[in-house]
C-alpha cells in the first residue's frame, strides 16, 4: 500500500489510467470504424469520378459511332488510344465498332484486350457493363468463327479467334483469368 505522497499519487494515476483505458479503446474502435466507411465512400467516389472521365473523353467516339461514322470513329478511338494505352474502353469501343464493321474476330480481339484490362466490361452491376453487346458477339462468333473453322482446321488465325470467343464466354459464364 501507498506509503507517502508520492506513492499515493501515482497509486491515483495508476487507477485514473485503468479506468479511462476501456474509454480510450472504445474511441479507437469507432474512429477506426468511420475511416474505413470513409475509405468505401472514397472508392465509390473515385470509381464515379472515373466512369464520368471515361465517359466525357470517349463521347466524341460515341457521338461518331451513333452517327454512322464509324471510321471516323476508329480513327478518333486510335488518336485516343495513343493518349491512354492500358484504358479499356477504348478496347471495348473499337470491339463494338468492328461488330458493326462486320469485322468478327477483330472485334473479338478488342473485347478480349478490353476485359483482360478491366473486368467490369462484363459485370452487369458495373455502371461500365457492356455484357449484352459482348455476349452477343461471342454468341456470333461461335457460330461463325466455329462453321468457319470446321471447314479451315488447319487456319491458326480462325483457331486464334475461337479461342478469345471462347475466353470471352469463360469470362461471361463467371470464370476469372
């Protein structure tokens, strides 16, 4: 037991230090809490920020393609492209636009470089989503590429191309890299 004052004293600051520890511990637990809601919002805002860039600097792509003009497209999609070489969209873009050129296993192509970039081309809760456009594609392209195949088996370029179709339906059905 406490002898004199000073013993006393840090006899008090030992208790007052036991006591406000459970108080002190219980803040760190809900400021930790908050930071981490904190980081999850930051994220969603970054990804938000992101999906509006992506969608302000390939406008004048969409623009052109829903227009018609769809070399002109292409050439903007390249010009852009030489400004943002590992950005998917532009992959994505370029794939939709060949599909529609009749260019099968290059749009293929595209898709594949585009969802091995970023996987969100082929969730459908991503803002980014475009799984209907790239279903659609691989479903063409194993009837196409495939009856094109069977009558070219020695052909690498159309087994090179059956096989993005079919690493573009992996990815559709849920399977990973």
């Amino acid at each position: 037991m406490p002898k004199d004052t000073l013993d006393r004293a840090l006899f008090a600051l030992l208790l007052l230090s036991l006591a406000a520890l459970p108080v002190v511990l219980a803040g760190e637990d809900s400021s930790a809490g908050r930071r981490g809601g904190d980081k999850a919002m930051e994220r969603r805002m970054a990804y938000q920020a992101r999906v509006e860039l992506l969608r302000r600097v390939y406008a004048p792509v969409e623009t052109l393609r829903d227009q018609g003009r769809l070399p002109e497209a292409l050439l903007k999609l390249d010009q852009l492209a030489r400004q943002y070489p590992q950005e998917a969209h532009g992959h994505i873009l370029k794939g939709e636009i060949l599909g529609r050129m009749g260019s099968l296993d290059q749009a293929v192509a595209s898709y594949v470089q585009g969802v091995r970039l970023n996987a969100d081309y082929v969730d459908d809760k991503s803002p980014l989503s475009r799984r209907s456009e790239i279903e659609k594609t691989a479903e063409e392209g194993v009837r196409a590429i495939g009856a094109d195949l069977k009558l070219y088996p020695e052909n690498r370029s159309l087994a090179a191309a059956l096989k993005n179709v079919n690493y573009l339906r992996s990815r559709l059905a849920g399977g990973c890299e």
